[in-house]
C-alpha cells in the first residue's frame, strides 16, 4: 500500500480551523480592530480571513513545499 503526501491537506485543515473568523479571532472585529473568541461574523472579516488563508496555503504549500508523506 502506497502512502500519500498527507502536507497540502494538513495545513488546509490547520489553517481553516485557526482562520475561522470568530473562531479564536476576529479581523476586523465589530467594534475593535481585533476581536478575540466573539463568535461572530461579518462580510469584511470573511474577505480578510480568506485573502489570510490564501496567503498562508501559498506560503507552505507552494514557496516552502510542506510535505508529509506516510507510510
């Protein structure tokens, strides 16, 4: 059995889990520049939280090549 290369899906779900906005951040936040753990949302914050993510997954998926291989 072959194993796979395990990076790319790793760091998606690590990203996503800690770029959900209101999750343990929120930028921009409804009344502060940064909010911690409010559990709220906004259109602008998604905007910055996906053009955070999309820079991120670049940065270790592409221009370091994160790989994690099992098996």
């Amino acid at each position: 059995m072959a194993g796979g290369d395990w990076g790319p899906v790793s760091i998606g779900t690590v990203l996503f889990v800690l770029l959900t906005p209101g999750l343990l951040f929120q930028l921009p936040g409804k009344g502060r520049a940064i909010e911690f753990a409010n559990m709220q949302t906004s259109g602008i914050s998604i905007l910055v939280h996906t053009i955070l993510y999309f820079g991120f997954i670049t940065i270790f998926l592409i221009a370091i090549g994160v790989h994690i291989s099992s098996g």
